[in-house]
C-alpha cells in the first residue's frame, strides 16, 4: 500500500517562506512523477509543481519563480520550497504520485499553508 506522508505547511506572513515535504513509503513500481497541487476554497486543484523522473519538472505559473521543486532520490522524498509568498497561495496543498506522464495515482492527505497579509 502506497503511502503519501507529507509535512511542513502552516501559517506564514506575506513574503515568508515555507518548505513542504512528501514521503513515498510502500511503492512497488517505478515512480514517474511526483508533485504537489493546491486546493484553495471555492477554487479548482490546480498544478503548483511536479518532478518527472527525467530530472524535468513543471510549474504552475503562478509560483514560477517563486517556489522550487526537487527531489531525494535516496529517499523517495519530494520538496517544495515557497518562498515569496503571498496571500493567495493560501490553500490545502496535496502531494501526488504517478507511474506515468500524465496519471496522479496517489495521493496525500493534503497539509494547510495560510499566508497572512
């Protein structure tokens, strides 16, 4: 079983930083890709940033510049770096795990990041 383990959101003020962790325990298959998402209230999920086992990785376009993703190898551990936040980063942000380009086939429990003004 497949296990999601993320950490490191909370309360941040505005132009602050946060670093989120996520934790891959239990995956029997070759991970592909491996990211993370937000959910704010009353908004859709949208893509903030994923790694792709090529070393290639995508960004939301609205932490470009901002947030940086990477990974540890050794331990199946992805991290967000957010620096420069702002208000409207504020949102439940979710780890997800795929085993090919395009599928989000697992995913975290999510970890609540709030960025005060």
């Amino acid at each position: 079983q497949v296990q999601l383990v993320e950490s490191g959101g909370g309360l941040v003020q505005a132009g602050g930083s946060l670093r989120l962790s996520c934790a891959a325990s239990g995956s029997r298959f070759r991970i592909y890709r491996m990211g993370w998402y937000r959910q704010a209230p009353g908004k859709q999920r949208e893509l903030v940033a994923v790694w792709h086992s090529d070393g290639s990785t995508d960004y939301g376009y609205s932490v470009k510049g901002r947030f940086t993703i990477s990974r540890d190898n050794g331990k199946n551990t992805v991290y967000l770096q957010m620096n420069s936040l702002k208000p409207e980063d504020t949102a439940v942000y979710y780890c997800a795990l795929g085993y090919d380009a395009v599928s989000n086939d697992r995913w975290g429990q999510g970890t609540q990041v709030t960025v005060s003004s």
